[in-house]
C-alpha cells in the first residue's frame, strides 16, 4: 500500500497527499498524518483514495463521537477536534478566495461558533423500506444512494434523535410506507414538526397512527400531498406554529416546515448580530436585502430604523416575511418584493430604486447576476453572506476589480459542525 504525507484538507474535507505531482485526496486523513491508504479511482491528475491506516496520527485527531460516523454521509469532521475544524475551514475560505478570485480581505474576522453537538434544527432525512416490519430513516451513506441505518444522531437535538427508533416502527405500521421516501423535520420555538411528503391518501388506521403518536412524543405532523404550497398541518390541529426568535432584536420570524430556514439557531442569532454590526443600518437609511427569504436579516435591519426593501424569488416566503413584519410593528418599515434574482439586470436593479447599503445573502449559485448589474449609483456598502466559497470568490473579484470596491472584512462561520460546509460572512466598501 502506499504511503503519503497529509498537507491539507480540501472543501470535502478529505486529506490532500502529493505522489509524482499528483493531487491524493485521502477520506478520513487529517494534515500532518502519515497514511497508508488505498485508491480507488485514478485520474491523469488526482486519485481518490481510503484511508487504510494512521502511522503518524495528528494531534487534532479524536475519536468520533458517533458510532455510525464513517458510514453514515451526514458528516465528514467528527475525527477532528472541533476547533481545528474551525481553522481548516478559515483556511479553506481564505485559499479559495485567492486561487479562485485573486482576491484577499483586509481583516480576517474571529470565527463564529456554537455548540458542536445537538444543533441541527432543521434536517431532512431519507425513508426507506427495507422488509415487511423494517424501515430506515437517516442520511444517506457516504457515497451511496442507499439510507444509512442510524439508530441515533447526535448533530440532532437529543428530543428528537429518540424519536428515530419509534419513527421507524410508525413508519412500518403505515400503508402507504411505499409512496414515503422522506421526512423533513423542523424544530421551532414551540413545537416540533414533522413534514410527510406522501402523495397517495392516508388510509383511517394510517391517520390514527399519526395522532396516537403525535399524542404520545409531542410532536405535530405536516403533509404534502402535492407540490410545496400544498403543505398543511395534520394534526393536533391546536398545535402552535412554527416560528424562530431573534431575541438580541425583539423578533419572532413563523415559517412553515418546508420553508428555507437556517439550521443553526444559535450560529444564526450570532451571524444576524456580525451582519448587522458590519452594515451599520442607520436611521433614514434605505437597504436592499436580497435573497431575503422570510426576513431574517431584513426585520432587523428595520429595527435599526432604517427602511429595507426584501427581494425574493419564492412568493410564499415574501407574503410570511410581510406577515412577520406586520407581527413585529415593522410594516412601515418593510416592503417585499418578488423577483427571480438570477435574471438580474441594470434595469430590473435600478427599478428597485437607489440604496445606501445592501445585505446579499444567497443560495449556493451566489449572486453574480447582481453584482454584474450594480452601476454608478451603487450602495457604498454591501455585506454579503456565502454559503459557498467559490461562488464567494467569483462574485467578489468582480466586484473589487470590476465595481471598485475595498474587500474589507471576511470571516466564517461554522453553522453546520462536523461537515464540510464553509459559510462565511464578508463586507465590501467603496473607498
């Protein structure tokens, strides 16, 4: 077996070796570790490779808390102590923001953390059959479409890893299990909610199921008998909604279990807090928020005083945001709107009106049609919030070499501990 020296971790956290000028990406290895490992896929200029055997162990390397980790694909980090998770993803953001824009930021601000374990808030998880009276729920394997067989999941909650086992019993009992391929879960301030996505009708005994057991573990049910606005709350029918709080800023934010909200409530409340510090919104002010989803950023920027205009591609987050705004008294504060923002131009941009500063926030594709379509009268200041480097790296090298901006500030974030998800925030000044 071959043997290699680890330098560094890529954005799939795998352990990058060198062999004869060939890249070797090692699952499982940590930098600094002397390796032993296996390839299983070669190419003229990398090879894939399975971690066989640690000669040399890095000090960072610590035992993986799950006892799934290795087989289950929900995470790629639990051999790493979480602080060097932390480092390796800051390095991870700095290279791509310089190998992929050529670009660097004046200041490296402090990581923002939370609790490493019980965080996720929000997760969907894969369902399937596999005999009469068993059914699987869980991520899927490393590398595999198959579900893997977890019994408990620590990035969970603890209330709600408990309920895997009894979900799969329920699961098992239903006649419809067939037409079942996934379960959304979604934690709020007041209730748990489960989404179903099944297309085929519950039968009676499949609908007492479901209330016997929302009865019994405290938990409400939502369906999806159709395409995502079909989504409605099954039973207890007295169940609260679902919401999210933003304390520091007197907000309460209500979605709906399929809406996009961030997984990390925690991480969140303290990103919410870095993004509005960085964009500095004064009273008097006017401020795009785009990709503005249900408000998470746009309410409280209007707390600040200042009036924000939301862009939103999806219709129904724009209307619960606007709801969310007149729950909180910030109606006249607010205004949302709907538009596919990756068809972005000069034209529909300065049909928006003129801004003093922007907050972008978008999905993994980033926003290079807005940056593309910022002109003179642009904002002097834009925070933007990634969570993908390299779409990052792209939109800030036109927008400092293209538009005029100083890259000010970037920082990251690790919402989601033990995976290799780099998300960061990052602020942009014209001089």
């Amino acid at each position: 077996m071959p043997i290699g020296i680890i330098e560094s971790l890529d954005y799939e956290a795998r352990g990058i070796a060198r062999h004869e000028g060939k890249a070797i990406f090692v699952e499982g290895a940590l930098p600094g570790e002397k390796v032993e490992y296996a390839s299983f896929r070669k190419k003229s200029s990398y090879e894939l490779a399975h971690l066989v055997e640690v000669l040399t162990p890095s000090a960072n390397r610590v035992e993986p808390r799950c006892p799934h980790f290795g087989v289950c694909g929900g995470c790629a980090m639990q051999h790493l102590d979480p602080l060097a998770q932390l480092a390796s993803k800051q390095r991870v953001l700095e290279d791509t923001l310089w190998h992929l824009g050529r670009v660097r930021a004046g200041q490296i601000l402090p990581p923002i953390q939370g609790a490493p374990w019980g965080y996720r808030h929000r997760a969907r998880l894969g369902v399937r059959k596999v005999s009469k009276s068993e059914v699987l729920i869980g991520f899927h394997e490393r590398r595999s479409s198959f579900i893997a067989d977890i019994r408990t999941c620590d990035v969970l909650p603890p209330a709600v890893s408990a309920l895997l086992m009894p979900l799969r019993r329920l699961f098992a009992s239903l006649s419809v299990i067939d037409k079942l391929q996934q379960l959304d879960i979604a934690l709020g301030e007041h209730c748990t909610a489960l989404l179903l996505r099944i297309l085929t009708p519950l039968s009676l005994r499949d609908e007492k199921n479901l209330r016997d057991f929302a009865d019994a573990h405290g938990v409400v049910f939502y369906l999806q008998p159709k395409g995502p606005d079909s989504v409605y709350r099954f039973c207890p029918g007295d169940a609260p909604p679902l919401s999210y709080t933003l304390p520091e800023f007197g907000i309460e934010l209500a979605f709906q279990p399929a809406d996009f909200t961030q997984v990390n409530h925690a991480v969140n409340r303290i990103l919410v807090r870095r993004a509005l510090r960085l964009l500095d919104p004064q009273p008097g002010e006017r401020i795009a928020d785009l990709f503005c989803g249900l408000g998470n950023f746009t309410l409280p920027i209007a707390r600040s005083g200042a009036y924000v205009v939301g862009v939103e591609g999806s219709q129904g987050l724009a209307l619960r945001g606007q709801e969310s705004a007149r729950a909180n008294g910030l109606a006249g504060s607010v205004e949302f709107s709907v538009a596919n923002l990756f068809q972005c131009t000069p034209e529909s941009l300065a049909k928006l009106g003129r801004f003093d500063k922007m907050l972008i926030d978008p999905p993994r594709e980033g926003a290079i049609e807005v940056v593309n379509a910022l002109g003179n009268d642009a904002p002097r200041r834009i925070v933007y919030v990634s969570c993908n480097p390299a779409s990052l790296a792209r939109d800030a090298a036109v927008l400092v070499n293209g538009k005029g901006y100083r890259f000010s500030a970037v920082g990251v974030l690790n919402m989601f501990p033990h995976t290799a998800h780099v998300e960061s925030v990052a602020l942009f000044e014209q001089p």
